[in-house]
C-alpha cells in the first residue's frame, strides 16, 4: 500500500517539466511487478488490481474513455496454481521459480512416486515401449526425460513426452533457463521442468505436491483512453501495450514481469502525458493496455472482434513491449512488410542517434500487433535488445531493470508518432 500510495504523489508531481520522467518510470515499474499484484495473473485477482491501478492512471494523465468507461471487459481460460506446491528429490526439498517450475499445462498431483529415467543411452524402442505398456510398468512413477543428443522426431521420446502411457507425472530437464508460459487447458498428471543440475540419475523418488486449478471463464478488461486529434480527430494512432504477466506459481512464488510488460506499460504512460500535457496531437491518439496477452494475446483479439470504432479509422499501430534494456538497440516485427514506415523510423533514429541500431522482422504472432496485422491494418511491435536476460522467469525484476536506452526509446517513439 505504501508503493500505491508513493506513486499517486509522484504522478502528481514528477511531470513538472519534462515529457517523459525516468524516476516516475521507476516507480510504475517497480508498482507493478511488486507483490501486492501477485505477477498481473488470474490469482489473487492480480491482473484485476493492476488494471484498477492503470485505471487511475488514465484519469490522473487526462486521458478520455471512448465510451462510458476506460475498460472494455472480456473472459478467458486458464489453468492456475493456487495452492500447494512441494517438490523433494530423494527428501531434498527445491526451490520453486529457481530450481524448479510446474509446466503451465499440469495437472494436480499428490504423493511419493519412484523415479523412472530416460535418455539417450537406455532409450526404449517402439515395441519395447509396447511390452512395458502392457504390465502396466509406468502407472505411479514419474518419468524423468533427458532429452539430450536424441533426435526430435524419436518416437519413444516424443510418446513419452506426450505421457500415453500413463505415468504419474513427466519430468523434463532444464539444462539453461526455467522460462515460464501459460495455459488454456491441462493435463491430467503433473510436469515438472527440473534444472538438470538438482537432479541425477542417482535419485530414486520424488515426493510433490501440485494444487492446480482451471478456471473456465476468468475475467479480464482492456484499458483504452484517448487524446482527441486538433486537425484530423477522425484519423486514429494507436499505441499499446500489454499490462498483464505470468501470475503465481503456488503460495509464495510470482512472477514480477518487470521488463515484460512493466516497461512498456510505463512506456506507453509516458507518451500519454505527452500527448495529454505537452503537445496537441493532429490525430486521435487511442492509448490501449491489453489485458490476457500472455496466454494467447487475447485482449487484442477481443478488440478487434468488439471494435469500440470503425477499424478503417486506424491509421497505424505502435505496439510496445520488453522497453527496459536496448543496449543494443531494437527489433521492429512488420518492419519487413512495412518499408516506408521502417524507413521513416530508421532515418529518424540515425538522425537524433538514439538508439544504436533498428532491426527488422517480418510477421509474427508474438504479441497484440498480430490481429491488427491479420486484419490489415499496418502495425509494428517493438522490444529492445541487450541487457539483461530475465524473461518469464522471477528473476525480471524491477531493482535489476536498467532501463539504459528507456528516454532514448521515447524520444524515438514520439518522434516517429509525430510524423506519422
């Protein structure tokens, strides 16, 4: 309540004179990958506080809703992991979110399972597969899958991955990062990715505890606010983000989402003000803050199918996301497809020198850009490169974001804005 309370006094007072302000970006990032908004997931009703939160945002910036309300509703699918979480190897308890994840896509599961291992030198054949079905070999085990120098189209490997056996539950080695999605339906049976360095052949049991729960119809809402164009307010701009993250993962872990998404919801506040305090657009400005993009970029897709203005009105979108590093400059999806526009931003970046350099990719259904792409409707996304590695994992957090090229990234951004 604290942060809540310190970033109301700073949106109030940090604007003073500049458009864009690095310490109210802090405080933004820092809020929302906080505990209290348990990662911006379904639980604990975290991606609900945060849009309240950015709700009162909109209000404080002087943005206008386009209807009755800043928020346009929707719901959603989701398998969630509310309640207990315990993993033991051989009575070696590990820590979740860093030696450990539940995949997104696992079931509840309870007990002490023996440990069934698999890689590349015992690795079974199809019909040695079939005579350990038939004894019922894999029932109360979990199988341990070391995927490592096997051929990807392994038959043995890729049925085992698949659980068709029946198996208590899936282990699956993590011999680099634990990175963490989301899921729209389950299994049911637990997986677990393990880091291969906490578990060895050697182990023989595993004791776990998995509470998962699905939930059919999660609520969930889009924030859009808009600054009216002086010259042409029917022509229309639209910057986005996504304010949601990955959620809890058990009791005591969530994922902060610092530089996803946290960074692009500040970004896109920033350029609010902006345009709300410092310079009168020509165009409509609509700021949209999708909500569910982490589990299939579905706030976009609400949009696009529940339109609140004809889609021929848009003019562009600038969809922003993984704005706190750049480093080593930015990649731009659609710039590809798009060359006058990619151009346009390139030759503004080589003349201000911003960043220190713009790469360009094709299509790609990576983030809220892509329904507004399907329906022809030119749109670019941008992230950043360099810096930090975090990503879906608890360690993209707000005290190790350096935001290096964050002012340079607005400078751009409204720049490119302005032109178009």
């Amino acid at each position: 309540m604290f942060r809540l309370l310190t970033i109301c006094i700073l949106t109030l007072s940090v604007f003073s004179g500049v458009s864009q302000n690095i310490g109210y970006t802090k405080s933004i990032v820092d809020t929302l990958s906080s505990a209290y908004f348990s990662g911006r997931g379904a639980v604990n009703d975290g991606e609900k506080k945060a849009a309240e939160f950015l709700k009162n945002e909109y209000l404080r910036i002087g943005l206008k809703p386009i209807e009755n309300d800043f928020f346009q509703p929707f719901y959603y699918s989701i398998n969630t992991f509310p309640g207990k979480l315990k993993v033991e190897i051989d009575g070696q308890l590990l820590v979740p979110g860093q030696d450990y994840i539940v995949e997104a896509g696992s079931g509840s599961v309870g007990g002490t399972f023996d440990l069934l291992w698999y890689y590349k030198e015992n690795i079974p054949t199809k019909k040695e597969l079939k005579k350990l079905v038939d004894r019922q070999f894999f029932a109360n085990k979990f199988i341990v899958i070391d995927a490592a120098g096997i051929a990807e189209d392994n038959y043995s490997v890729k049925a085992l991955k698949l659980n068709i056996y029946g198996a208590a539950g899936i282990i699956f080695l993590e011999r680099t990062k634990l990175t963490q999605h989301l899921s729209q339906s389950y299994n049911d049976y637990g997986i677990l990715r393990i880091k291969a360095d906490k578990i060895t052949r050697k182990n023989r049991k595993i004791n776990v505890e998995i509470d998962h729960r699905f939930i059919q119809k999660q609520n969930s809402q889009n924030i859009i606010g808009m600054v009216k164009g002086e010259k042409h307010p029917d022509s229309i701009i639209i910057v986005s983000a996504h304010y949601d993250h990955l959620g809890t993962m058990g009791k005591e872990v969530y994922f902060p989402g610092a530089n996803d998404n946290a960074s692009g919801t500040a970004m896109l506040l920033n350029l609010a003000y902006h345009y709300t305090h410092k310079e009168v657009p020509n165009k409509t400005i609509v700021f949209m803050l999708f909500g569910a993009e982490e589990v299939g970029i579905l706030g976009s897709k609400h949009f696009i199918e529940h339109p609140l203005f004809p889609l021929e009105n848009i003019n562009f979108v600038l969809n922003m996301d993984i704005m706190g590093t750049g480093d080593e400059g930015a990649t731009i999806v659609n710039g590809a497809i798009l060359p006058e526009q990619f151009e346009l931003l390139q030759k503004i970046n080589e003349t201000e020198g911003y960043l220190p350099q713009i790469k360009k990719r094709s299509k790609a259904a990576n983030s809220d850009h892509y329904w507004f792409t399907e329906k022809g409707i030119p749109a670019f996304f941008i992230y950043t490169l360099g810096g930090i590695k975090a990503y879906h994992d608890v360690d993209d957090r707000a005290e190790t974001l350096p935001l290096t090229k964050f002012e340079d990234c607005f400078r751009l951004l409204r720049d490119f804005i302005d032109e178009l």
